[in-house]
C-alpha cells in the first residue's frame, strides 16, 4: 500500500488586538520614551556637574573664574539667607520679573497690532518697511544707554529697553503670519459678505496665530535680556544688578548664581506660554514628534 500524503496543518488565524490594546501599547511606548528623556536629562546633568566639581577640587578648573557648583549653590543659600547687598533676593527677583514682564506685554502687543496692520494694508507696508528695517538694523542692547540717559534709572528705563528687544521679533511673525494667510479662505469670507474688520477677526488672527505663539517663546527671551542688560547697565534693583555687582567683586560664584535664577525665571515662563498657547490653538493637530 501506498501511504497517503498527510495534508499539513492550516496556521491558526492570529488575533486582532482590540482598539483598547493598541492604546495601551501607544501609552507605553509614550511613556517610556517620556521616562528615556528625562533619564538621559537628568544623567548629562549629573555627569556635567560631576565633571565641573572634580575639576575644580583638582585645580584642572580655576574655580577663581569659573566657579564650582558647590560654590554657586553656597552663594544661591547666603543670598536666600542673608540676603544681598542690594536688599532681599526676592526683591530683586520680582523687580527684574516685573520689567521683563511689562516690556513682554507691551512689545508683544505693540508687535502684534502694527504686523497685523502692515499685514493687511500693503500701502503702509510700503511706506513703513525702510523705517522699520532701519530700526532694526541698531543694535537694540545699545539703546540701553540712551533709555538710561532720558528715563533715568529706575524701571521705565529697563522696560523700554525690553518692549525695543520684543517688539521686532514679535512683528516680523506677525507680518508673516497675516501675509501667509490662506487666500481662499479670504476670498470666500468676501464672497459671503464679510467686512475687512471681520475677515481680519476671523480669517486673518486665526491663521496667524501660530506665527505669533511662535514668536513668544522666544521673545521672552529677549524681554529678559532687555531687562538685565539696562539693569547690568545702571539700576538700583534687580538680578541685573546683582550680576554687575559680584562682576566688580571678581565673584564668579554670584555671576553663574545669578544666571542660573534668571534661567529657572525663563523656564518657568516658557512653561506658563505654552499652557496659554495650548489652551488658544486647541484646533491645531498634534505634531508628528508628540505623536510618537
């Protein structure tokens, strides 16, 4: 007898994973790359630190200029302590914080408003665009002197150097945004009846509006820096201030300390931006690098 040939198994159907597994998975996959980043943050500052320290206990860093985190957070302690030379650490916190802020809004508004109008309104663009690439030519850091000189030393002084610095950056996105509107949807609004100062409220602002939230985070930067080089330039209170100070006592200690107060100041407001811009551009999808 011939054997029969035996017919091979048929594979079993592998199984669908359902809707809710296939989220699962994502959040893992999310929150273990969430969990990498943070890990490799938290070990390149350790190991910076770690490096910076050694070399100055070793004398391969002369502490004398560069400092040393031991000694920087020594100098962080006695001024949360004891205070400063100027008065308060706080004091000078919220002196720096309350002009970077003021010349923040004002530039930021002052930057929207006139790109918005340039934007939609070639003839002023026209007009306007020589002056404007003129005054943005100077060297804003250089105003300082003149705001010092006409303003005096007090606040005005620092928060118009801040509006000066925030201003251009906020305005050229602006212009941007408002020129790169979609044109359809511009002609459609007119087709339908809607008046220039609708189109603009509803068509033109909308579509620019990640141009400008673009333009926040970093001129908040700037805002900043406008305010400590007017406080580093002449002032009676600030971070500014604390910084020309521990320059003149040869104190690297109190520079880097300061500059690290005026970085956990940028980062906290970059933060609270970001939740006002998250909470006013909810329709804008989620980019592809947060998607994975």
């Amino acid at each position: 007898m011939t054997a029969q040939p035996v017919a091979a198994a048929a594979p079993a159907p592998r199984a669908i994973p359902s809707e809710a597994e296939i989220e699962a998975k994502a959040r893992a996959r999310i929150k273990a790359r969430r969990t990498l980043v943070i890990t490799l943050r938290i070990a390149i500052l350790v190991a910076v630190l770690g490096f910076w320290e050694i070399g100055a206990e070793t004398g391969f860093i002369d502490p004398f200029f560069f400092a040393s985190p031991s000694g920087i957070a020594d100098q962080i302690w006695i001024w949360i302590t004891e205070g400063t030379s100027q008065g308060p650490l706080w004091t000078q916190i919220v002196v720096t914080l309350e002009e970077t802020v003021l010349g923040f809004i004002i530039g930021a508004v002052g930057g929207v408003v006139c790109g918005i109008l340039l934007g939609r309104n070639k003839l002023l663009a026209d007009v306007f665009s020589i002056y404007i690439k003129i005054a943005n030519s100077i060297p804003r850091v250089v105003l300082g002197s003149i705001f010092i000189i006409a303003l005096g030393l007090g606040m005005p002084s620092k928060v118009a150097l801040a509006v000066v610095m925030v201003f251009f950056v906020v305005f050229a996105n602006a212009f941007q945004g408002v020129r790169e509107a979609d044109r359809a949807m511009i002609a459609n609004a007119q087709i339908l009846g809607a008046s220039p100062f609708k189109i603009t409220t509803t068509v033109i602002i909308p579509s620019a509006m990640s141009w400008i939230l673009a333009s926040l985070h970093v001129s908040f930067g700037f805002a900043l820096v406008g305010a400590v080089v007017g406080e580093f330039l002449g002032a009676k209170q600030g971070v500014g201030l604390l910084i020309a100070t521990a320059q003149g006592a040869f104190n690297a200690n109190g520079v880097f300390a300061a500059m690290i107060i005026l970085a956990v100041l940028a980062l906290v407001m970059e933060f609270l931006i970001t939740l006002v811009e998250n909470r006013l551009v909810k329709w804008r999808p989620v980019p592809f690098h947060e998607q994975n």
